[in-house]
C-alpha cells in the first residue's frame, strides 16, 4: 500500500476532499519526522509507537578491500506495534 492507496482510502471513508486528505497525512508525517529529529518518541495508543534505537558502536569488514572499518554509535528510527495491532495481523 503506498501512500497514494492511503489518501485515497481515507478520502472514501470520510468524504473528505483527497488534496485536504493529502495535506493532513504529509502534516502527519512531517510532525512524527520532527519529533523524532529533536529524539523524542512517538506513541499513538492502539497502532503503535515510533522509537529511537541506539545501535552500539561496531567493528565490520569490507570484503572488497579486506579492511576493517569502525562503525559509529548511531541512532536508527524503528516502528513498534501494539499489542491489538499484533494480534489482529496475526
């Protein structure tokens, strides 16, 4: 589902116009973005949350130049469902 299925779908559920629709998932979007950029976490109740992992510093190889490299200490964004979310996909 891409994120045009989801104006659309939205925009059939509520009969909100789909440029309105459109303009409200990018504001949605754009505020989870920021959130996370100042390392704040997002929970919304019942679907799930946006979190910040820590991902340790690491030592990894290049195989192509058989070198090692040292992988920074570095944050990655990641998405956890709730458990209603889970147990109805499951």
């Amino acid at each position: 589902m891409t994120k045009a299925d989801i104006v659309n779908q939205i925009a059939k559920s509520t009969g909100v116009e789909k440029i309105q629709v459109q303009a409200i998932v990018e504001a949605f979007m754009d505020s989870v973005k920021a959130a996370m950029a100042e390392g704040q976490n997002v929970y919304l109740r019942g679907f799930g949350s946006f979190i910040i992992k820590k991902r340790a510093m690491k030592v990894a190889r290049n195989i192509s130049k058989n070198t090692t490299i040292t992988i920074p200490e570095h944050n990655i964004p990641a998405f956890k469902p709730s458990k209603s979310f889970s147990n109805e996909i499951q």
